[in-house]
C-alpha cells in the first residue's frame, strides 16, 4: 500500500501513459519480435536501434512533466489517425451487427446505410444526401 501511495505521488503532475504512448509501446514491441526474426543482419540492427529509440521516446514522453507539450504531441497523434480509428471502429460495430441488419453503401455519397436484414426488396433513402436506390435485404 505504501508503494502505491509512493507511486501515486511520483506519477502526479506527469503525463503517464496516453493514446499516443501506447502506439508508440505497441510499435516498440512489433519493431522487437520483428528484430528477433531478423536476426544478427544489419537490418536487424537497425530494427533493434529503431525500437530502443521509441522505448526511449516513449518512456520520456510517460515521466514528462511538461503536459501542455505532451498533450499537443497526443491530439495531434489524434487528429492524424482519426479517420483510421473511425473507420475500424465502424467496421467492428458492422461485424457485430451482421446478425440482425445488412449495410450497403450510399452509390452517390458512400455512406453507410443499415438495413433491417429479412425484409425483402427495400427503397433505401440515404440519410446524407437523399439519393434513393433498392436493394434486397
């Protein structure tokens, strides 16, 4: 309990471990099993510097106080990889859906549209932009 109170107080104030820190943990790791696979070649070598230089980065980046730096670094990570993070999330929530509803794409504006799966022929309005199409479902 001591250790965790000690732990709590040094970790007060630092930025501790973000969105951006963990794809850094996670890239760190993948460049490591990918540096093994290598070997002693000189491409293993310079996959093996890679990851220390992010294990680096990163463990600078969790003990940090400056926080309105870190938090900069973080939304602009954010910001970058936000199309991609939505379009996984999407696909997760379509996968999980699959049982109960069916989805097409919009063919003027390409949005997702979903469908109740065992109605039959449908005229599906596109939310977005009106374009109205049939499909079965």
């Amino acid at each position: 309990m001591r250790f965790r109170n000690w732990l709590a107080g040094f970790m007060a104030g630092r930025c501790g471990n973000d969105q951006l820190n963990r794809a850094l943990n996670i890239a760190t790791l993948a460049l490591l099993v990918l540096s093994l696979f290598l070997g002693r070649t000189a491409i293993g070598s310079l996959v093996w510097i890679l990851a220390l230089a992010g294990l680096a980065w990163s463990t600078i980046r969790t003990f940090s106080r400056n926080l309105p730096k870190r938090q900069r670094e973080n939304a602009a990570y954010l910001a970058r990889t936000r199309m991609l993070r939505e379009g996984l999330r999407g696909a997760r929530d379509r996968f999980a859906q699959r049982k109960d509803y069916r989805f097409f794409r919009c063919p003027s504006c390409r949005t997702w549209l979903r469908v109740p799966r065992g109605k039959g022929k449908l005229n599906i309005t596109c939310r977005q932009c009106g374009e109205r199409f049939t499909r079965s479902t």
